[in-house]
C-alpha cells in the first residue's frame, strides 16, 4: 500500500518574449498527498489543463508492503502524448 507521494505537474505553455516572439515556457506546481488517491481538486484540473507534451511526476513515493517498514519507491514519470 502507498503512504503518500508527492505530484508535480510540469504544464508547458506558449508565451511572448520580450521582443513579443513566441517562446515555450514550463510551470511546475507540485503537491503532496497522503494516501493512494489524488483529491478532486487535482482530477478538475487535469481534466481541465492537461494537454499534450505536459508531464505528471510521481516523487518520493512512499510504501509499506508488510505494514512496519516503509520504502521509497522509484520516481514514475509520465508524459502526456
């Protein structure tokens, strides 16, 4: 069972320079969740922003298998196509 993880969201979108050309920029806004399950506040807004090139990232997830110890597991990187 998963302890708590922490998201980030990593949402590329196009912007103007200085000189008013166009420029790709990331904002990223993580948070961090206690449990298995992302609140409703997260799932609106994926339903919402999410497009193609972002990335949701699944760090410092910690598990308990047996219940007494915990592990970090590996960090899941997914990105949207």
């Amino acid at each position: 069972p998963i302890k708590s993880f922490e998201l980030i969201y990593a949402e590329s979108g196009l912007y103007q320079d200085s000189t008013g050309l166009p420029i790709i920029y990331t904002d990223y806004t993580n948070d961090i969740f206690v449990g298995d399950t992302i609140n409703t506040y997260w799932k609106n807004n994926f339903n919402e922003r999410l497009y193609r090139g972002d990335t949701i990232i699944f760090d410092r997830i910690i598990c308990s298998p047996d219940g007494k110890k915990n592990f970090m597991c590996k960090t899941l990187k997914v990105i949207i196509k």
